[in-house]
C-alpha cells in the first residue's frame, strides 16, 4: 500500500532588509547579554590563587593530601577516626574495577619472577628478602581467590581535602590529620605544584585528576567503606526515635556509656520536654526509677496518668524538705557532716546573695554550731539523730556577737518569720518511694524557685546515696541554677560524681547562651556522653557549634529542622534523629496548648476520639499515627494510686509488662513524632522476627600486591 506523501512547507525566505535587521537584533542581543551578570558570575569565588603547596579561593585556604601507603592488616571500622574528625574534611575514594582475566596473567608472571629470586638466593646461600617471602604470598593467595571468583580486583585512589580560614589554621590541620593517618599506619603525601588538579579531583564532579591508586581486593576495599557512624542500634535500650541518615531505628542504652549523663538543648516548642517524657515513659518499663524536677509543670498529666507521685511546693502545701538532712549513710573515708556543711554553704550564698570571707566564717562556725546542738558531730554513730533546722540556724546567728552574723539573721528572718516563712524552715515531710517522682515548683515565685530546685535536687542526692539503683534524674530548665555560681558548682559535682551511685542526670534548658556562658555549663557537657540537640535559633546556633565542634551541614540542619528533630550524639557517634512516639504516648506526653485543651474536652472518653479529633481538624506541629488497637484513657490520681484491698489469703494480682511490637507503620509524609504501635491491650501475637545476625568485627589483611602502579 502507498502511503501518502506530506506536503513539507518551503522555507520562507528572507528579503535583503529582513535580513539584515535579524543580523542587527542578534548583535544587539550578544552585546547586552555580555554587559549583564549571568548565573556563572554570581556562583564564582572573587579570585583564585593556586600556589606551590595549597589554593586559595575567595577568603579560604585549601590543601589536598593523597595517601600513598595503607596498612597491611585492616579492621572494620578502621577509618572512623578520620572520618570522625573535629574538623571539616571532603574526603574522596574512587573505586576502579579491574578485569580478572588480564590480572591472572600479569599475576602468573609475578610469581613466576618471585619465585626464581627466592631459589637464586636459597642457591646462592643468601637470606631470602623477607619482602619478596610476603609479596610472593600475597600473590599466590590473590591467585587463587581470583581463579575460583572469590574476590574481585580493583584499584582504590583515596585523597583528603583540608579548609581552613587561614594558612596558619590550615598548616596547623594538616599535621593532625597526618598524625590521625598515621596512627593508622596510612602515609600520606600533599599533592604538591598540583594542587589545582587535587582540588578538582575532590569536587563532586567525578574526575581523578592524579589518579594515584593501589590494587585492593574485594574484602579489603569493603573495610573502606566510609559510613562507619551512621548506624546506633544496640542490642539493648530504649527506642528514642529514627535515624534520618538511613531510617533504621535508634535504639541505646544510656547506661552503657562511660555515664549515664545527657544535656538536650533546644529553642522554646521544638520538642524537649516531649524527648524526655517519652525517654522517661520507656525507661519506667525496664524498671529505671525516674525522678523529676519540673519547674513548668509539665509533667502533671504524665505523672497522674502512670500512677507517680506529683510533689508540688508552695507556702500552703504540706510538702516539705529541710535542707540540714544528712543521709545517714556513711562510705570509708568520707566525711558526710563536712560535705554537708560545704553544701549548706552553696544554698546560703543563693539566698543570702555574695558573702564576704568573715561572713562566710562565722556562717561555717554557725552551722557546725547548730548541728553540734542537735548532737550530730563528724561521728557518723551521731548523723541519724534528728537534724536541725532553718530556724535553729537563725537563732545561733543572732546569739552571736559579730556584726556580721546579726546581718546574716536578718537577710534569714523573711523564711522563718516573714513573708516565706513555712516553705524552708519545716522538717521533712516526704519520702521517695514510687518508681516516678515529680517535683513541682511552678507555684513559686520567681526569686524562690532557683533555691527551691537547689534544696530539692540536694535532698534527691542524699536519698540517692541512701540506696544505689537504677535511676534517671531529670532536671528540667537547668539554666535557673547555672545563673548562680554555687548552684551551678552542686550540679556539676552532682553530674561528675553520678555514675559512682548508678545515676544518670539529664539536663534540659532552652536559653544555651545562660547556660555554656559559664565553665560549669560546659564542664557538665563535657561530663555527658549523651547530647541530644533538637532545633536551635540562630543567636545560639554560634555556641552550640563551638561547645559541639558541628560542621555547616549540621548547624544548617539544626536552623532548618522540624520540631523533634536534630542530633543525637553517644559517644564518638552522633546521627539525624527523628523523635517518634506512639498514639497512646503521644495522648500523655504531649504539651501542645491546642492538644491539651482538647484532651481536657474529652477527658473520661476513649482516648481514641481524641486522636481522630485531632486528625479530624486542622493540621498541628504534631499528629498521631493512626491507632492498631483502642486503648484507655489516662487513670486519674485516684484510680492510678489506690488499689482495692485483698481479701485474706489472695495473691497480689500480677501487673502485665507492655510487649513492643518489632514493626512499624509506614513512615508519613510530614507527621513527626510518631513511633511504632506499643498495644497494651490483649491481642493476637506478632510474628516472631528473628535479631539479625552481627558478625563480630574481624581484622582483614589487605595484601602486598605485585602489580602497584
């Protein structure tokens, strides 16, 4: 069949003027497009400056190393401490794979060489080069892993790039990332009168501009692997959220650290407290005993709802902690009256403002005094007497003659009988014995609230020395005490001397610059081996980077970052975290206004309703996964704390332990804090999933290979 044929339309031809003004527009066009800033002139440094030994871009220095010679044995693992390192580095590898076929030629006629050495010097009575003996080796051993398709063969080009803001600076990095190499046993050399090329070659282009290589195998080349930090899974812990590098999950335990201690920092709403809440809910069920300093009152509906016990101080309430209580506990070589007194020492200066080195003094004399009246002395047979109190202190510095403690009495006598009276100066009235323990100084003015928080966390260390167990001590808005030198001075002792009493202290403030501003700030930092930083503002942003040591990657990721997520650093390792939680965490631990005045709303019906109200109305900062099972609402104070009693004979009814389910819902598009579906409630068994199998990390050896370039 004949198809038909398409008529094709006759170029139109320009006329001599039409031409000729085509010819002036495109001149036109070139000379203004010359005249104006294109894309190219806006993205390029000021200036290049290539020099004999770095290059120079713009305001910054850089300098590329190419390593030349490896170890011959290699771990796991092996280069975490470069890739680990305090400062900026793009580190490059390029893998070039090799056809076997034409290396088992060259490798027949190496071994074929270092063979007929080895027999000339055995024939001529000489010592066999010990390097020949390894090299040949080496050979027959990659020949026959290559002949059965065991290993592959590649070729492996590693270089290192170093930033710095001036050549000092730069001189002074590249010795310690020599060093680091070195102690791995790497040799490094700079790329010298090629630097230029050296730059390029570590650019994201893709072109190995040197191409300095060394022969690997596949074992070998898969110990390079780079990613070494990225994964903090452990075999035991609590799940604290999801690993943004690679979405596996972040499962750690804290107390396996050197110390159980962690900062978290973060601007006011991005999710702190609601880290910690859900960090405390999930250490309760592996029996850690959680304590709470809680100046917002943040922790009420948790505490109700898990059946804690809520301490609120204030000048009506019953709830009372005297200051002078010793521990009663005595530990070889330890004087617990003096550390007392020493402590005493730091909460009066915080209420009684800076003393003079005679008021402090006659203030050691008074206190030593007012014990020696009660009968308590350095015997510690003597420390289980009744202590003192406030107002025994107060009547012996008005009994005494200086001036000075006269002053020292009236700065006292506003909280024994002024205005503050009753809050202070009463005998102990409270005993920690639930598993969840809740301080709560909201009620209290503003100037009270730095002493009340110094007078409970002293009375929470003297029962923690009373009876060592697992316990997580949780003080909220820390930066109250670090305003005060004496109190700032107690929690740094506390944070040193914790892991000795299986204690783990967490620290929460929101204003970083009060906080790190001080040596005690960063000293506790330096004492935490858990940070967790969540979004940061931009005014502190500066600090954190300092005290943290972050690249711009990661201080642009705290700016940019969601509510609940940041950092999560343990130990030399640190990863993005997403903070999940489950529907029914979420319903207790939440402190979004919004979400609270509607659970208020529906309090007494399903909390499932809850839920689907908030999914129902418009979008908040965070939204529940949906629910795989009904669940309860919250217990009240009532219902959480009073059982009804046995009958005689009957046994104490056996308390059901949450299983967590080992999967998760599908990850949402923009929902945070949402974690995997812990049901309470009975239901049809998950499917046993069996632990992925760890191999335990073994040293491969990276053979001396004949055919080096």
């Amino acid at each position: 069949m004949k198809l038909p044929t398409l008529p094709i339309k006759a170029k139109k031809q320009l006329t001599p003027q039409e031409a000729a003004l085509a010819q002036t527009r495109n001149k036109i066009t070139r000379t203004l497009g010359e005249g104006m800033v294109d894309v190219k002139d806006i993205i390029a440094p000021p200036a290049l400056e290539v020099d004999f030994d770095n290059i120079k871009i713009g305001e910054l220095y850089f300098r590329t190393l190419f390593v030349s010679g490896y170890p011959r044995f290699v771990g796991a693992n092996w280069l975490a401490p470069i890739i680990n390192f305090d400062h900026t580095l793009d580190i490059c590898f390029y893998y070039y794979p090799v056809e076997s076929k034409g290396i088992l030629d060259d490798l027949r006629h190496k071994i074929a060489e270092m063979q007929a050495t080895v027999e000339t010097d055995m024939q001529a009575g000489r010592v066999v080069d010990p390097a020949v003996r390894v090299a040949l080796e080496d050979a027959e051993s990659l020949q026959e892993q290559l002949a059965a398709g065991i290993e592959r063969f590649f070729q492996l080009s590693f270089y290192v790039t170093i930033p710095a803001g001036s050549l000092d600076e730069l001189n002074s990095v590249t010795k310690q990332v020599e060093s680091t190499l070195g102690s791995l046993l790497v040799v490094t050399k700079h790329a010298t009168l090629q630097q230029e090329d050296a730059f390029r070659t570590t650019l994201p282009t893709f072109s190995d501009k040197l191409f300095v290589t060394r022969n690997m195998d596949t074992t070998s080349l898969a110990t390079t692997f780079p990613f070494t930090s990225s994964e903090l899974t452990a075999n035991e812990g609590i799940l604290y959220g999801i690993n943004e590098h690679n979405g596996s999950l972040i499962i750690f335990d804290r107390f396996s650290l050197e110390n159980a201690n962690t900062v978290v920092f973060a601007k006011s709403g991005a999710g702190k407290s609601y880290m910690v809440k859900l960090e405390t809910l999930r250490s309760l069920m592996f029996g850690t005993e959680v304590i709470v300093i809680d100046p917002e009152e943040e922790y009420g509906e948790l505490c109700q709802a898990i059946g804690g016990e809520y301490i609120k101080f204030s000048t009506d309430n019953l709830a009372k902690i005297n200051p002078f209580d010793l521990s009663g506990v005595y530990e070889e070589g330890e004087n617990e009256l003096g550390l007392k007194i020493l402590s005493l020492h730091s909460l009066f200066r915080v209420i009684l403002g800076k003393l003079t080195s005679s008021e402090d003094a006659i203030l050691d004399r008074a206190l030593i005094l007012t014990y020696k009246q009660k009968g308590v002395t350095p015997d510690p047979g003597t420390q289980t007497l009744e202590p003192p109190v406030m107002e025994d202190l107060y009547g012996v510095l008005l009994n005494m003659a200086e001036p000075e403690a006269k002053s020292m009495a009236e700065r006292l006598e506003k909280f024994i009988k002024g205005s503050l009276s009753g809050i202070f100066d009463r005998r102990s009235s409270i005993n920690i014995k639930n598993t969840f323990t809740v301080f709560s100084v909201r009620d209290l003015e503003e100037e009270l609230r730095p002493i009340a928080m110094f007078i409970i966390l002293d009375y929470i260390w003297t029962r923690i020395k009373k009876d060592r167990k697992k316990r997580i001590l949780v003080v909220d808005e820390a930066w109250y005490l670090m305003k005060h030198p004496d109190s700032a001075s107690f929690m740094y002792s506390i944070a040193k001397r914790a892991r000795k009493y299986y204690l783990g202290l967490t620290t929460i403030t929101q204003d970083v610059e009060d906080f790190l501003s001080g040596d005690y700030g960063k000293a506790i930092v330096t004492n935490s081996s858990m940070q967790i930083l969540l979004k940061q503002s931009p005014a502190s942003i500066d600090i954190i980077s300092d005290v943290f040591y972050l690249s711009q990657g990661e201080k642009n990721l705290l700016l940019s970052a969601d509510i609940g997520e940041g950092l999560f650093f343990a130990g030399a390792n640190h990863v993005a975290i997403r903070i999940q939680a489950a529907p029914h965490e979420h319903v207790l631990i939440t402190s979004n206004p919004r979400e609270l005045a509607k659970l208020k709303s529906l309090r007494g019906e399903n909390a499932a309703a809850f839920t689907q109200g908030l999914a129902e109305s418009e979008p908040t900062q965070i939204q529940p996964a949906p629910l795989a099972h009904p669940i309860q609402p919250p217990l009240s104070n009532r219902e959480a704390k009073i059982a009804p009693p046995l009958a005689p004979g009957q046994e104490t009814p056996k308390t059901l332990t949450p299983k967590v389910s080992p999967w998760l819902p599908p990850k949402p598009q923009k929902d945070i804090l949402q974690s995997e579906i812990i049901s309470t409630a009975p239901a049809a068994k998950p499917p046993e999933v069996a632990a992925p199998k760890v191999a335990s990390p073994t040293k491969q050896k990276v053979p001396y290979h004949p055919l080096e370039r």
